[in-house]
C-alpha cells in the first residue's frame, strides 16, 4: 500500500500527494532548490522538476512560493510532524555548524561567506511542525 496524505481544496484540483510529492514540496517549503531537493532524495533533479509540477496541478498553484502557504491552508503542514521535515533534510538539521562557501568577487578576488544552512533547516523543520 502507498503512504500517501489525502485532501480535499476548496478551489484547484481534488488530489493526492504521494510520500515523494510531499517530500518536495517540504523541500520547497525549506527554501531548498530542485537540486538541494534531489541530493537529499536521491533521486534526478529531472524527477523532482516532475513531481514539483504534479505538486502545482494538484493544488491548483503556479509558483514555489504558493506551495508553503497551500499546505498550511489546506491542513496539510499541520499534520506534519519534525520527524519528518528531519528525515528529508537529515540529521544536519539539528546541528548548529555554519558552512563556509569561497565566493569569487568581480575583480577576481575571493570572499569566505558564512551560511546557515543547518539553523536555516531547524527552523524550517519547527516552522513545518
């Protein structure tokens, strides 16, 4: 049998989120790209790129940044719990490390920029909660 979260909208497509859809659209909803997203999956960024789209018929959206605010609205983000935010972003989103990426300036000199990836997806995986 397939996990799968059932609704119904008021407005859009009636629809089923698959467990790999909602696992995007909680990507989606940490801010991650199509990328970020198909690294943590382990899947192609061309089958996220797929289910990204699926996610917006069955919501009735058209944009990434429609997607957080429909599965609040529809009751969806409720029903979700830490654990799982915590299972698609992995065990990184209970640390407190701080990347630091080389970003090249234009005038070919090189910059440390620190990132907060890690707060950045607690927050998300509390938020999501």
């Amino acid at each position: 049998m397939q996990n799968v979260i059932s609704f119904r909208g008021m407005e859009g497509n009636v629809g089923i989120l698959a467990t790999q859809e909602l696992k995007a659209a909680l990507g989606i909803c940490c801010g991650l790209g199509n990328k970020e997203i198909a690294r943590e999956l382990d899947c192609s960024p061309a089958t996220i790129k797929k289910s990204i789209e699926r996610i917006f018929y069955k919501l009735g959206i058209s944009s990434r940044s429609a997607v957080p605010t429909e599965l609040f609205y529809r009751g969806i983000a409720r029903k979700l719990s830490m654990i799982m935010c915590v299972a698609l972003v992995g065990q990184s989103a209970m640390d407190d490390e701080h990347l630091l990426r080389v970003r090249r300036g234009g005038n070919g000199g090189e910059r440390k920029i620190e990132t907060r990836m890690a707060t950045r997806r607690a927050e998300c995986a509390l938020a999501v909660a």
